[in-house]
C-alpha cells in the first residue's frame, strides 16, 4: 500500500469519526433543550396551574402579532366540569340516548306474536353487527312501551334494528342494504317476528342527503408549532407529554384525554417511530367529535402556546405561517357557527350521534 493510500484512508477514517461526533453532539443539543424546557428548575405551567407565568412570557417567541390565547395549559380537570349544573344536564342526555337513533340509522321494527326474552333475542343477533362498513344495532321495546338495549332477563314486545346511514367512509349504499335487509329477514324468521321493510330508493335517498351534511361539517382544525432553531428530542419530548396528560396510540399520535373515555385532541410528532428527533409538532382539532362545552379548539391552542414557549417553538399554520390574532379570531368565530348549524340540524358536536357519524 502506498503512502498516498495510508493518507487517504486516514483521512477517510477521520471524516467519519467527525460525523459520528457531530451526530451525537446534535442528538445531546436535542435532548438538553427539552429537558431545560420540561426540566425542575422553573415553574412549569404544562404540570403546575398555580406557578406563575410572568417569567414565561418575556421570553415569549417572536410572532406576527400578539396570537391572544392562554399563556399556560394543563390536562383538563375531569372532575369538577358541573360547577352550574350544565355539564351534569349534557351528561345525562347523552346516558338516555341510545344505540339504534331514527335520525341517523334506517330503523326496521320486528314485532314479536308473544314477548320474547332477552336472551334469545341476543344469540340471533350476536352475528350481525356490520354490513359492509356499516354498523348496525338493536334496541328492544317491552310491554310498557319502553325501548333500551337488548338485556338478559328482559322480556321484548318488539325489537328495533338500525343501520347506520352514513359514516366518513361514505352513504349506506345498495349492497350493505340488501345485505342488512336479508340478514334481518332470517333473525325475524328465526323469532317468529313480522317485519316492515322500508323502499330501497327512499332509505338510499336518506343516507344520500344525511351524507351531504357530514360532507359539509367533516371539520378538522389543527396548529403547529415549528421548531425556531435545534430539533427537539423525541424520547424526552414524548416523557414530557405524557406527563401533561397525552395518552401515546398504537399509531404514534398522543391524544389529550377528554375525561369521558373520548379525545379532546391529539397531537403529532410528524415522524416515524424510527427517528429519534422533532422540528415541528401538530395538534389536531376533530370539531364535530368534541362537544362545545370543552371548549376544544381553545384548550388546544392554549397546549400550542405553552409548547412553544417552552421548547422555544412558534405557533404556524400549515404553510408555516405565523398566526395572528386576527387569524385565531376568524378561527373561533367560525367553530362557533359550526357549533350552531350542527345544534339546529340536531345533531350537536360532541353526542352519539355525532361521534357515530364522523367515525
């Protein structure tokens, strides 16, 4: 070997080791900026209500006017939403309504000769729960003339089917139609039950129309938060998540609990599980799966600020946009009209029936 190949290889050899230095020295530069932001050396308002914020906003990232919303954010309090008593009202609605709904499933009554009994009912409809990709359910009326879920024990004049109309995958169509209506004709044989099955063109004309409304107010908002110099390490960054309240997914997404089982919002790192640092973040706003009670799009965008103050980040639109005041104004003006029109269509945001049709 030549004295020139020794040089180049040395050469060569060292190239690589410096790579490897800087690469590590980027990945500690990462993951030291998260831990200064999320570290116990300060108040932190992500995990403290009560610690003070002024020090926080004079070191506030500069933007395209002053954004207008809470400077701190913490997990919602689940346990105390009822302090007037309206809450309360919203909860128990939404505990009477019930899985078979007229306004968003095609209802197909099965009346029974005799009452039949709850366990018999369950076993011949245990197997039909989708057709196609819809869902379908049943509900049982007894002597008196109530309806609720099919129960073992209970005792059932008629029983109530319901295929969902609409999801965001589309309208019932023609096929889960003809399936549902032959798959229902077998358990009403099998129960000695008399049924009354609706015209194909009018349930298909329904789901048609119902369609053109989730269409219209199919909304999700979301904001960024774009990293303003070193990316942000990813195994820090999602400890520190965790511990404001997100819940991690199979998918990698973190969610923001609403204390009832569902998302308040969710919030993505916008890289794959492999990488192991972050420049921007982006929260998700699903509108008509959130009641307006939650005040969704406010506690998000108070998550967006805090996030950005502390990881010293700035709040962006899609196009990386700083966003304004003026902007964020337009934003809540507009989710609160959407929150009216989804009310008078009596399908308010947050309830079953919402949640049902935007899945």
């Amino acid at each position: 070997m030549t004295d020139l190949q020794i040089s180049l290889l040395a050469i060569g050899g060292t190239l690589v080791v410096g790579v490897i230095i800087f690469n590590k020295w980027q990945e500690y530069k990462a993951k030291k900026t998260v831990e200064n932001a999320f570290g116990n050396g300060h108040d932190d308002v992500l995990m403290n209500p009560d610690a003070p914020t002024d020090s926080i906003v004079r070191h506030e990232p500069v933007m395209d006017g002053d954004v207008g919303v809470e400077e701190s954010f913490t997990a919602p309090d689940m346990s105390s939403h009822d302090d007037d008593g309206s809450a309360a009202h919203v909860q128990a609605a939404q505990e009477k309504e019930l899985p078979v709904d007229e306004l968003i499933d095609c209802v197909i009554p099965l009346e029974f000769e005799t009452p039949v009994r709850g366990e018999k009912i369950l076993a011949e409809i245990a197997d039909l729960k989708y057709v196609g990709k819809k869902p379908v359910h049943f509900i049982g009326q007894s002597h008196s003339g109530e309806r609720d879920v099919i129960a073992v024990g209970g005792a059932y004049t008629c029983l109530f089917a319901g295929v969902q109309m609409v999801s965001r995958s589309g309208p019932l169509n023609e096929l889960e139609y003809s399936e549902f209506i032959m798959k229902l004709r077998a358990i009403a044989d099998n129960l000695s039950a008399h049924s009354d099955i609706p015209d194909m063109n009018k349930v298909m004309i329904n789901a048609r129309e119902l369609h053109q409304f989730v269409a219209e107010h199919d909304a999700q908002l979301s904001v960024n938060i774009a990293a303003n110099g070193a990316p942000w390490a990813l195994n820090t960054l999602l400890a520190a998540l965790e511990k404001m309240g997100f819940d991690q997914r199979p998918d990698g997404r973190l969610m923001m609990p609403d204390g009832d089982g569902g998302s308040l919002f969710t919030l993505s790192t916008n890289v794959s599980v492999s990488e192991t640092m972050t420049s921007r973040l982006t929260l998700l706003l699903d509108v008509p799966c959130v009641s307006p009670a939650r005040d969704g799009f406010g506690a998000m965008a108070a998550c967006a600020r805090s996030l950005s103050t502390r990881l010293g980040g700035t709040v962006v639109d899609d196009g990386n946009q700083p966003i304004s005041k003026l902007a964020l104004d337009e934003i809540a003006g507009q989710v609160n009209e959407f929150y009216a029109a989804m009310a008078e269509a009596q399908i308010p945001a947050g309830s079953l029936r919402a949640q049902r049709l935007f899945s």
